[in-house]
C-alpha cells in the first residue's frame, strides 16, 4: 500500500496543476496578429512563418476561441505574399511560409496554395547539399545550421499531413539524421548551433567570424533557441507521423536524447532555460523565454504520446508554465498580452557573443513559442 502513495500523490498533483483556466494565450494570438503583425505587415521570411505555425497550431488544436478569424489572417497573409518574387523556396528560410499554403489548401482546396506549396518543394530540392546531404543554410559556403531542420520541418511536415504522401516525411528525416550526424553532442544530448563543412571565410555580418572549431567543424555552443527548434521539429514529427512509420523508434529516441539533461539544468526560481542552457551559472547568462517555451512544447506532446515519462517531465512543464506567466508574459492593456526575455534573431558565435545579444519583448517566433506551448499544455489537462 505505502508504495502506491507516490503515485497518488503524483496524480493528485497532475490533475490539480489542470485546474486553472487561464485566457493569455487567447490575448497573446489577439495580439500577434491584431497588432503586432497585421496581415498587411506579413513578409517571406522565416519570422513570420513561424508565428503562422503558432497560429495553426492554435487553430487546430480546439483550445481557440475564434478560429475563423484567425484562418482568414493567415489566408491574406499567404494572398498578399505568395504571387512576389521573394515568395519561394530557394533558401530554407525561405521554405517556413509553405506551411501555410499546404495548411490552406486543406482547408478551402483552392488550387492555387496547392500549386504554390508544389513550386516551393520544387525549389527544395534545387537547395546546395553538403556532403552527407544535409541542406546548407548558406548558398555560398556549405553549412550546416540546427535551425534548418525546424524550417523546412514545418513546411515538410505540413505537406506530409496534407497528401499522406511520404516522401516528405522521409525527406523531413533525412534532414533530421544528416543535421544529428554533424551537430549532435552524445553526451549532452543537445545539438551545436552550426557545422562548417569548408574553410571558405563567409562573412554574412551576424555570425562571428572563424567560428568553427578547425578540427571538428562544430560552432562551439549549444544554443538555447537553436535546440528548441530541433525538439520542436521532432515532436511534431513524432505527431504527425503513425507509429507504423519505419523510421518512428528513432524519433522517439532522439526527442528522450534531446531532453533527457534539461530538468537539472531548469532555474527552479523562474521554470526558465537560459540563453546558453548548459551554462546555468554564468554571470553573464540569462533566462531565455522563447526556447523555455519550445522546450516545454517538445516535452508536452512527447508525455501526450507516451513517448517522455510523464512523472518526470510533467513537474518540468509545469514549472514553465506558472514561470512564463510570473517572469516572461506582460500585460499590454486592452485584452493583449506581449512575451519577454526573448533572444533576438541570432547568428554563431562564442559564448560572449550568445551573452550580448539584445533581449527582445515580442517577436513573432517568441509569440509563436508561447501560443504553442500554452495550447498544448492546456490541451495536455482537459
């Protein structure tokens, strides 16, 4: 009997920590594309595609409450943008706002997000290839960025939902396994920012140049953001795809990989990560907000699924949950609420480098990461 009390204990908690309702991620979706982004200010990056998976997100997942509104946001977005000569796929920034075509295609089966979706898989595959056939995020320099396999993620998997056809979702792990086989890090689980497969100085006026470690290719952190990007990427992976898939085992080891030190290194003051999360107690180090948020998103459909241990990871989310809310949400006025602690758009560099970037309230992949985690998590307790 006595050792059934932990378990009790353990779901007492569970279904308490379920309890309260909370509208901020209602206010948060309102905001972002009332008026932080209105469909008029959509632009073909990678930015604002991201806040549209936020939103499909949102729409699908029966939390949202005005769902109509939010589906004609993003079909004006795609209408204003989709017919201008920057809309393609030639770069894998580029490729994040096909998700929307495919997602509005299911929706309204109006031909031309179709047709359009197809002509940005065309220009996938025309993108320049490293040698193990990971895509390069640089067309002038061959490398290899964590951010990638979020990116065309979102558009491979959107496609694969859409059509059932799956060479996307192969093409989806093809990248996931070429991009693991450069930047993972076997002990920490965690990924490196970005791999350099030449010695081609590039000088794109973000990154810090000669990043690259002369022997082994690897940038020398791992970035809090750059790895919710990739667990964010596998657990919808692991969402999308059925559990016949061939390759569904090695997802579910590689989000278990990829989590497996994050609750230690969890602020238990805030439920936050920080910038750089493998460095916790750096002076210079901060919590991080939008990657706390991916982290949680990652970590809440993998204890959906079965695939994370729930009495594990369920404290963690909770923890960020009533964290975000404390620390990193702000109250706008007017029904809106705002995010903070967010790390700007963010190039490769040392560990200074990742310490002195600007700090961001905002941002359309911070409200996005928000939105994201908020719907899951409370569809996680209904």
């Amino acid at each position: 009997m006595a050792k059934k009390i932990p378990i009790i204990i353990f779901a007492l908690l569970l279904i308490t920590s379920c309890t309260k309702t909370d509208d901020w991620i209602d206010s948060v979706v309102n905001y972002g594309y009332q008026e932080f982004m209105p469909a008029d200010n959509y632009f073909w990056d990678w930015g604002p595609a991201v806040f549209l998976r936020g939103l499909v997100v949102y729409n699908e997942s029966g939390i949202g409450k005005n769902t109509d509104q939010v589906t004609q946001y993003i079909q004006r977005c795609m209408d204003l943008n989709m017919d201008l000569e920057k809309a393609s796929g030639i770069h894998p920034n580029a490729v994040a706002s096909g998700h929307a075509l495919a997602y509005l295609y299911g929706k309204t089966v109006d031909e031309k997000y179709l047709k359009k979706a197809e002509s940005i898989f065309e220009d996938y595959l025309k993108i320049v290839k490293v040698e193990n056939g990971g895509i390069s995020h640089r067309d002038v320099t061959s490398e290899l960025w964590d951010d990638t396999v979020y990116m065309v993620g979102i558009f491979l998997l959107e496609m694969y939902r859409l059509t059932g056809d799956i060479r996307y979702a192969e093409e989806f792990m093809e990248q996931l396994l070429t991009h693991h086989e450069k930047l993972s890090d076997p002990e920490w689980g965690l990924w490196y920012h970005g791999w350099d497969e030449d010695t081609v100085f590039f000088d794109d006026q973000c990154s810090m140049p000669y990043w690259a470690d002369p022997v082994t290719g690897q940038s020398p952190e791992f970035w809090g953001r750059g790895n919710g990007w990739v667990m964010m990427a596998v657990a919808d992976a692991l969402n999308t795809c059925p559990a016949s898939f061939e390759q569904y085992d090695v997802l579910k080891e590689m989000l278990n990989e990829l989590v497996h030190r994050l609750p230690e290194l969890q602020d238990e003051k805030t439920g936050h990560w920080y910038q750089l999360p493998e460095h916790p107690d750096d002076e210079g180090n901060w919590i991080e907000s939008s990657s706390t948020a991916m982290y949680a998103y990652a970590m809440t459909i993998g204890i959906k699924l079965g695939v994370l241990d729930a009495e594990t990871y369920r404290p963690v989310i909770d923890k960020v949950y009533k964290g975000m809310q404390e620390h990193s949400l702000k109250d706008l006025g007017k029904g809106y609420f705002t995010t903070q602690n967010i790390c700007e758009g963010t190039c490769i560099g040392d560990k200074d480098y990742y310490y002195n970037r600007k700090v961001m309230e905002g941002t359309p992949f911070g409200l996005s990461a928000f939105i994201m985690f908020g719907t899951e998590y409370l569809d996680l307790c209904k």
